[in-house]
C-alpha cells in the first residue's frame, strides 16, 4: 500500500510534538465540604518536568486567595490544599479557573456535600468559571469523563502512533476492523482492572513499553510486501496483546485525577467511551486521507518512491526510538 498517509503524519507531528508524547492532563479541583463555611479545596495542577502550568483556582469571596496549608508534588502534578473553616458558604459563589482561558487544558471540578452527593463537571478555556449552588450541575455530568476520555486519546501522540502504524500496515479495509476490535477490548479491560484498584504497575514502565510497542510496529512497516508480517497475518492477536499495554497507560491518566466515589462504574465507563470516540474519530480522518491521496497519485509518481515508502516506518520508529529512550531513563 502507498504511505500516502505521510503527509498527514507529518502534518500531526508538526503539532504533537510539543506534547512531548504524553496527553495534556487536565487539571483538578475537589472540594470537599463538611458545612456551610467549612471545606476542604485540593488543586492539582499539571506539571512537565519542572514547569507547571500556570492555573490557579479562585472563589469569588477569596477564601482560597491565600497560601496553601499543604503543597505536594508528583512527577506529575502539583497538589495543593486549602482547608477553610467559617468561611462563607459555597452556594452562590463562583468558581474561576485563572489561566486556563490562555491554555489548552481543561479542569475537572468535583465537589462533594456534607450528604454524600456528587457534583462532576469540566471547565473549558473557553468557560472557565461555574457557579455554585442549586443550578450547578448535579450528579454525575455525562459530558466531563467522555470529554475527558476524547481529549485523552487525541493529545495523546504515542496511542495515535501505535494505530496509525496499524492502519499503514494492514490498509484501509476489513483486516482494520479486526484490529481495532481487539485494540479495544484489551484496552477496555486493563484500563477497568488497573482504575478500579485490582492492577498496579509502575506508570513509567508501561509508558516505556508502550513506545517499544510503537517500534515494533515501525519495523513491521519496513518488511517488504512479499514477505507478509505477523501483523499482517494476525492483526487481532498483535493489537490485542498491544492494547494491554496501552490501556494500563490509560489508567494511569485515569488515576490521576481519580474516579467520583459513588459513580466509579459510570465515570470509567464513560471515559472509555470517549477514548474509543476518539480513536474511531482519528483513524476515520486517516482513512479519509489515504483515499484523497491515492486519487492524486498519479500526479505525484514520487509517492511510489523507495525512500517515500520507508519514510513513515523511520518517522515513527525514531519517534518511537526516542521515547524509549526517555522512559527508560526516568525509569
């Protein structure tokens, strides 16, 4: 098959990049309330090596305008905690996100009364504030984990690797379908054991193996046609013990901003979702250009070249090359 695709990898790398091979982690806000005036406010906030992001939550009565009383961090976020006693009540306060307007994350809020009931929603740079109270959204709001699941998978440049060498490998027809049906259902099954607490694994070493996973794949791409490859012959069988793998690393995202205590089951469900819509949306825009190039390729003879056909394999698999690299080392 032509790699007509390469323009397109390209293209998405262009852009990718800068996320250094990981999703943009959305960031946390929990509130944890006892009374009226008496709550506990946690902030996690994104991090890249030393650099955070630059969010800081806000109330409208400045309960929180202060220092913390507790800071953390993890390789991954930064944790505060502010604990507020006496302060005015929440309902009918406003709850602003500073920052996120000018970044390309979201915030996942969750406040949780003194009864046991959950509110779960996001924050978008394009709606960064909520009010609290009786109109905020109740329960479980479907759209925060499935927007939260999409968002994971397309910011997500090493997934998206992994099935775009796939479809470069097996082509736009059925033997794709096979694929991504057992993609799934690995993923799918790692990602409930390890987010529901039944499996654990260090997050750097999955994230290592799931870039020596890309690589595979990439040498797969350099196989000449005449010899076909275990990928080729059995598709299902490679995505699937693959897709164990990648769905260990979605838990890990998971996990880092947690499941709501009374609506686990819903949350992870919807996250899966949302991660399949995702991944059903980026391959459907891969197919779509295989097929308006291959009606161009006539025009472009230089498609069919040697050096033309191994590019995408040596694109990916020095991508893929570097980030084990990485891993390793922060292993």
């Amino acid at each position: 098959m032509i790699r007509a695709v390469l323009a397109a990898v390209l293209v998405w790398l262009a852009t990718a990049l800068p996320a250094a091979a990981h999703e943009v982690r959305p960031a946390l806000v929990q509130i944890l309330q006892t009374a009226p005036g008496d709550y506990e406010v946690t902030w996690k906030q994104p991090v890249v090596g030393d650099m955070a992001v630059r969010l800081r939550p806000h109330l409208s009565s400045g309960a929180i305008d202060r220092r913390p009383d507790a800071e953390t961090s993890t390789a991954a976020f930064l944790v505060r905690t502010w604990e507020v006693r006496g302060g005015a009540p929440l309902a009918g306060q406003t709850l602003t996100i500073e920052g996120l307007p000018q970044s390309v994350t979201d915030a996942l809020v969750r406040i949780r009364a003194p009864d046991g009931t959950e509110i779960n929603t996001v924050l978008k740079p394009a709606s960064p504030s909520m009010r609290l109270g009786a109109d905020a959204p109740q329960a479980l709001a479907v759209p925060a984990y499935l927007l939260l699941g999409i968002e994971h998978i397309l910011t997500g440049p090493d997934h998206l690797l992994f099935v775009l060498g796939l479809l470069l490998l097996i082509g736009p027809r059925w033997g794709v379908l096979k694929a991504v049906t057992g993609f799934t259902v690995a993923h799918s099954l790692t990602l409930a054991l390890a987010a529901l607490g039944y499996m654990r694994f260090p997050s750097a070493v999955i994230e290592a193996l799931v870039a020596l996973s890309i690589v595979f794949v990439a040498r797969e791409l350099l196989v000449k046609p005449a010899e076909p490859t275990l990928t080729q012959r059995w598709p299902w069988v490679v995505a699937f013990a693959f897709g164990l793998l990648h769905g260990l690393a979605f838990a890990g995202a998971l996990s880092d901003i947690g499941l709501p205590k009374d609506g686990a089951v819903l949350a992870l469900l919807l996250f899966n979702v949302g991660v399949e819509i995702g991944q059903l949306m980026f391959i459907a825009g891969a197919v779509a250009v295989i097929l308006a190039l291959r009606r161009i390729r006539l025009r472009a003879p230089v498609l069919d070249a040697p050096w033309a056909q191994a590019l995408p394999a040596y694109v990916i698999g020095g991508l893929a090359a570097f980030w084990v690299i990485e891993r390793v080392l922060a292993v």
